[in-house]
C-alpha cells in the first residue's frame, strides 16, 4: 500500500521550523527500552511480506483514506459501531454545508451516506483522480468468506483546506498509474495507518487543532490501560505521546506484515525549512483490542 506524491498545503510546512522538538530523551528507563529496542524493520518478520502505507500533511488523496480508513474502522468494530468517532470524522472531514445535505438523503434512502451503502465493506481503495480534486474511493462488500462480493466506486470531490464537498456515485475508473492506498476490515496494519493518518489530520487542521477529533480516535484505538498510561507519560513529558513529540510530522510511514504485533511508524519532521528529523515508532497493535504500547525506536 503507497501513497507516492503529495500536495501540501500553502505554508503548512513553516509552522514546524520553529520548537522542532521530538521524544528523544525519556528518562532512563525509557531509554534503555529504546536502546534494547530492535531496528524498526527488524521489529517485523522478515519472512512475510511487508505492507507500507506512506502519507503527506495537506495531501487529498491521503485525506480521504484517513478519513474513509477511520470511517469504516468506526463502523466495524468488535465492540458495536463507534457512533462517536464517526461523528467527530464526519464533522472533521465533510463541509458543514454537504453534511447537512449527506443527512438529508440518508433519511431519505435509509443508507449511510458516506459509504452509500447500508453495510460496511470488507475492503477499500482510495485512488488519485484525473481532476485534481476529486479521489475516487472503491469499496468491496463481502468477499473472506461472506458472498455475494459487490464493488461500489464513489467520487470524492474535496479541497484539502475546507474538506470534502460531494460524494457520488461514479462508473469512472482510475489512471492506470494513479497512485492509491488499499485497507481492509481488521488488520492490524490497515488501523495504525488509519489510526496515525487521522490522527494527524486533527491535530494539524487549518482551523486549528480538532481536539474532539483526537480524543474519538484514541478512545477507538488506544486500549484504555494504555490511554491511561500514555496521559500519565504526556503530563511528565509536555508532549503528545501518541507521536511522540510536540509538533506535527509532514509526512508518515506505517510498516508491518499482518502476522507481527509490532508495527513501525516512522515520522519525518521539518521538511525543507529546518534541519529535517526522522522518529520511528513501534507500535503493539492487535486488530481487535487495540493500541497497547507506542515506544521510540530510533530518531536521527
């Protein structure tokens, strides 16, 4: 899964030039964990295959497979429907104007209007358009065991400053080298990077931090011992433990093979305005139970 170019928007990236400061140093414990701890790729089996998910701040095509990836983990989960997060993405994510008009015509075809569907796929493609502002979203219904398997493609017109402002149904295919991300229903990488992609989105919003947003997500994702453990470690460290640093990275990549519980997400700060700095994280994720540790592995 990749996710190759990026469209960043007008001067997002000068706001981390200044105070660039990461979860380098975290006592000793910590760091000897971080010492102990194997190279980032080493942290995977090396006898599977490994699965990548890259994204770009400011990016749509990346925007609306955080948003799509969330959404559907929202939608399926072991415990019920996560009604909250898939609230707080909708208010995040859709215009003001087009929610209302979504909410409208779900009433009227007793559908979710998100994923025009009233089930919830067991796959899904985010694609780049041939216009520029508009992603197209393939999502597979079934399949694994369940049948009939039917594929809805959806277009999704959005700026990457005020968000999504239409989605439709469409016959149209993507380019043959269109750059897209794929996700599927409960596996564990898809969910980090679904996890850290939104996560991301909320708390770098042009209209400043999503705060309800990024405490929906860490409600959905973090198991609550872990949550609790992690509030205790940001009140030491005065700084988002979820990245590990105090600011946003500009871009991310999620790695792991499906059969691991530790997956690598390596951050990437500053760009070309600072002295750019790269954090891998490893995170113990398990597709039912959640986020259960996110430790610093290297930074360099």
């Amino acid at each position: 899964m990749s996710r190759n170019t990026h469209v960043c928007r007008p001067g997002r990236r000068a706001a981390f030039a200044a105070g660039l400061v990461l979860a380098v140093g975290l006592g000793a414990s910590a760091q000897a964990a971080a010492q102990a701890a194997a190279p980032a790729t080493a942290s995977v089996k090396a006898s599977a295959a490994l699965r990548t998910v890259n994204g770009f701040n400011g990016d749509v095509v990346t925007q609306v497979a955080d948003f799509y990836g969330a959404y559907v983990d929202a939608k399926d989960t072991p415990r019920g429907p996560d009604t909250a997060l898939a609230k707080a993405l909708r208010t995040h994510y859709l215009m003001p104007a087009f929610a209302k008009k979504l909410e409208a015509w779900e009433k009227k075809n007793q559908a979710d209007g998100v994923l025009r569907a009233q089930n919830v796929p067991t796959r899904w493609k985010v694609s780049e358009g041939r216009n520029g502002l508009e992603v197209l979203v393939t999502l597979t219904f079934g399949g694994a065991g369940e049948s009939p398997t039917s594929t809805a493609r959806l277009a999704v017109k959005l700026d990457a400053v005020d968000g999504i402002t239409d989605i439709r149904t469409t016959t149209a295919a993507p380019a043959k080298k269109a750059r897209s991300v794929n996700g599927r229903t409960g596996d564990s990488v898809t969910q980090v990077a679904d996890l850290y992609g939104a996560y991301v989105d909320a708390k770098d919003a042009p209209r400043g931090p999503d705060t309800a947003l990024a405490k929906a997500l860490r409600t959905h994702y973090l198991t609550p011992a872990f949550a609790k453990k992690l509030e205790a470690w940001e009140k030491k460290n005065k700084m988002d433990g979820v990245l590990r640093a105090q600011n946003v990275p500009v871009d991310w990549t999620v790695r792991g093979d499906g059969e691991s519980r530790e997956i690598t997400v390596t951050h990437r700060f500053g760009g070309g305005e600072s002295p750019t700095v790269t954090t891998d994280l490893v995170v113990r994720a398990d597709a039912v139970d959640g986020v259960s540790d996110i430790r610093t592995a290297n930074a360099r």
